[in-house]
C-alpha cells in the first residue's frame, strides 16, 4: 500500500511531530509566515532566539515530569544542605533509564543536569518511606492480622486508626517530622532538624524536574509562542520603514506586530490559567 505523503515529505502527529529540532521549528515558522515566496526580515539565530524565549518562559510555568530521587542521608552537609545534582547521582534511574531524555538526569542540548523546580514529598526509610519492616507501623499491621486470622488475639481496625492518631501527634508536638526546604536558584535541599552523621538512613525525595530540550520543542505552545514572537521582531523591523512606498505602489505594514502582540498575551493567559501541566499550588489561603 502506497503512503499518503510526498515524497521528501515528512509528517507528523501530536505524539509523533515532525517538529523535533530548532532547525524544523525555524523551517516552519519560516514557511508559516510566507517564505520563500517572501522576504522575511529575520536572520535564523533571532528565531532560535525566540524558541528559546519559548522554552525558558514555559518551564517557568509548565513542562516538567515527576521523579522520585534516594536520599542518603550520609551525602547531607550539615549547615550547608544537600545539592540535587549528589540526589541525582545517587539515584540508578536518573543515571540511565531506557527512555532517554525523560527519566535520565542529563540534558545534553544544555551540557548539564536538568533543573529541580520544587520538592513535594520526603519520607524516611526507617518511618513511613521504602523500608517498613521493623517499625511500629508494621508491627500494629501483623496485630491487626492475627485479629482477624486467628481469633481472640490482637487489635481491630478502630484501635489501629487511633494509634496512628496518637504518631501523628506525637511527630507534631515533639518536633520529629522533618521540615524541607529548597531553594529552586541553588538546587540545595535543607532538612530540619538535620541528619545526625551518627544515625544515617535511606529516604525517598519526590521533585518537580525540567523535562530536556528535546521533548520542550515537541510542545505545541512552544511552538506558538516562538511563531507570536517571531511575529513581533519582523513587525518591529518592518517599524523602521513604516510610511515607506515600495517599488510597484506597494507599502510597509505593522500589522504583523499588533498580531503577534495580540497571540503572544493569549498564549501566556493560556499557560498561567489552563495548561495541563501546570504544577499545583504550594499553599492556600482560606
């Protein structure tokens, strides 16, 4: 069966673009505003200007992927913290994964790791994190077991949501729930209280992390956004000639810079209001 593109034609699909470089990103905004059958008054370097204008706003507000780091609490710095890029090392699958780009730590259009933009959740091992065996939480759970296994022994239900009631206060009044803090610009994570170097222990980090180069170029606001910008600098441009009657009758015209002005504010409304990955708020007020 024969295909349906032209030959030397490329195609593509929301999942499948055929956008996957600056240079295709270029070639179609190129070919969206006109050329080559006309001059467009822009070099190529002011376009991949503005994709990555594009990009760095967007990651500002979106485009990110949800990781979970091991936290070994031996690497923290006490009164300094903890650097991401030693979370990252420490983890096997932000080293090498079988996606690459996505889960691997290392962006090579950057020449660097990809960026943590806030932690969400910490937990310990040796509480409520990767390693239950020998805590208090494990040992009420097998009560509750032999309860309803082998009869007359042990506890039920009620009595294990009231214990758990009386651990979670007691991290509360007592001060053994640890506080995160991290710091987006350093890429530091601080814990208080912090690690003793005498009681080490295995945790998990969870984190926002910037999704590379790569996959960024793929987005379609992206896109739009770079095409809206592109539209602004041949507009502004064209401002310097503006009144100028060209050979033939024909005229300069601004519209192209109202127009790109009018689609780049649509887009931001859409990225802070509606995109899908829009991270979720860190605090409420109410």
């Amino acid at each position: 069966m024969s295909g349906v593109i032209p030959e030397g034609y490329h195609g593509g699909t929301t999942l499948n673009p055929a956008v996957t470089s600056y240079d295709t990103l270029s070639i179609r905004i190129q070919h969206q505003l006109g050329a080559p059958l006309v001059n467009l008054e822009i070099s190529d370097e002011q376009i991949y200007d503005c994709i990555t204008d594009s990009i760095e706003y967007f990651t500002k507000w979106a485009g990110y992927t949800e990781e979970y780091l091991v936290f070994k609490s031996e690497l923290y710095q006490r009164g300094v913290g903890l650097k991401m890029d030693d979370l990252f090392t420490a983890s096997y699958e932000m080293k090498t994964s079988q996606t690459p780009g996505v889960s691997a730590c290392f962006d090579y259009d950057l020449a660097s790791r990809r960026k943590v933009i806030d932690v969400f959740e910490f937990s310990k091992g040796e509480d409520t994190g990767i390693n239950t065996l020998f805590t208090l939480e494990q040992a009420m759970s097998q009560q509750i077991y032999s309860s309803y296994m082998i009869g007359n022994f042990g506890f039920d239900l009620i009595t294990w949501e009231v214990l758990k009631g009386f651990i979670d206060t007691r991290n509360k009044v007592l001060a053994l729930t640890d506080h995160v803090r991290f710091d987006a610009r350093t890429q530091i994570l601080r814990l208080i209280p912090e690690p003793r170097p005498t009681h080490t222990f295995l945790g998990i980090v969870g984190c926002y992390v910037e999704r590379p180069i790569k996959d960024l170029i793929r987005e379609r606001w992206v896109q739009k956004y770079a095409l809206a910008l592109t539209k602004i600098t041949i507009g502004r441009v064209r401002e310097k000639f503006g009144g100028t009657n060209l050979f033939g009758g024909g005229s300069v015209s601004s519209a192209l810079l109202q127009e790109g002005m009018q689609e780049k504010q649509a887009l931001e409304e859409q990225l802070m209001t509606s995109y899908q990955d829009n991270a979720p708020s860190t605090f409420f007020i109410g």
